[in-house]
C-alpha cells in the first residue's frame, strides 16, 4: 500500500539509501498520486540532492492536494530562497508560520 511505501523510502532517505528511496516514493506515488505528504518527501530528497527545480514540482503538487500542512509551504519557500526567488518563498514561510499557530 502507498502508505506502507512511503514510510519505506522514510526509513532508506534517513539511512542514506537516496536512489531507493526515491524510487520507493515513486512507487508510492504510481498508487496514490495525490498523497501530499509523499510528494512532500520526494520534493525534499530531491531538494537534498540539488534538484531544485524538480523538487518545486513535487511540493506545487502536494499543496495542489493539501495546501493546509505547514510543511510543504516551509519546504517549498526552501526551494524557492535556493532558486533566487525570495519574495515567493517570503509569501510561504509566511504562510507556513500562519498554519503552525
């Protein structure tokens, strides 16, 4: 199940297991598409491996599907500042900090 395979690449992202994991959260993703939390964890390896642009994607998804987790917008304005754009990624740390509260 999606869930069960999400938690798998978790555990190999924090072993180190990069390819893996990301090939396990791609399989999460093929069974369920929308899972804002797993595209969150794919953006975030992605962005750990300097794929900026690819990372975005992933976290425009997942606050596609759930633009309420604190998370994403927090990740998401990481990847932004990265890129250069800092007035967007001001806009989600904001938001990020308004949905902590």
């Amino acid at each position: 199940n999606a869930g069960t395979l999400d938690n798998l690449g978790i555990a190999l992202h924090a072993c180190g297991e990069l390819t893996k994991a990301k090939e396990t959260y791609e399989q999460a993703l093929s069974i369920a598409p929308t899972s804002a939390k797993t595209r969150t964890n794919l953006g975030t390896l992605l962005k750990q491996q300097g794929l900026i642009a690819q990372s975005m994607e992933q976290f425009i998804a997942a606050l596609t599907a759930d633009p309420t987790l604190a998370e994403v917008h927090l990740n998401f304005a990481t990847a932004l500042q990265m890129n250069g754009d800092i007035e967007r990624a001001e806009a989600h740390y904001q938001q990020a900090s308004e949905l902590q509260r």
